[in-house]
C-alpha cells in the first residue's frame, strides 16, 4: 500500500495530466462527475479503494490516438 505522501505525489501527477487535457477549471470537476469507464462511480471514489486504477486509466488517455 503507498504510503499517504506517495498517493499525494502521484495525485498531484493526475492533476497535471488533467489540467494539460481539459485545462484548469474542468480538471478538478473530472474527480467528481460519473464516469463510464467505472460504471458511473466518479473517479474520485475509485480513487479511495483503488487509486493505480485511476492512474492507469489517465496514462492510457495520454497515449490515445484521437486522429
């Protein structure tokens, strides 16, 4: 289990990811809007029981071919 610094750290590593992908006013709002990838929990929940899930699923956004 990470201890609470390292889940700090590598939240604020999601942050970023989210802010250069939807910019600062709608990275935080991600945390908490129902995502589909999670059957509608928000990320921030899946966050509590799981966090590398949440992190695995923002590194695979940045390598998404969107063309």
């Amino acid at each position: 289990m990470p201890t609470p610094t390292e889940l700090a750290s590598a939240r604020h590593i999601c942050n970023s990811i989210l802010n250069s992908q939807l910019g600062a006013t709608l990275a935080p709002q991600w945390w908490h809007q129902p995502n589909k990838h999670w059957d509608l929990q928000t990320p921030d929940q899946v966050w509590q029981t799981n966090p590398q899930t949440v992190i695995n699923y923002l590194l695979g956004q940045l390598n998404a071919d969107f063309s």
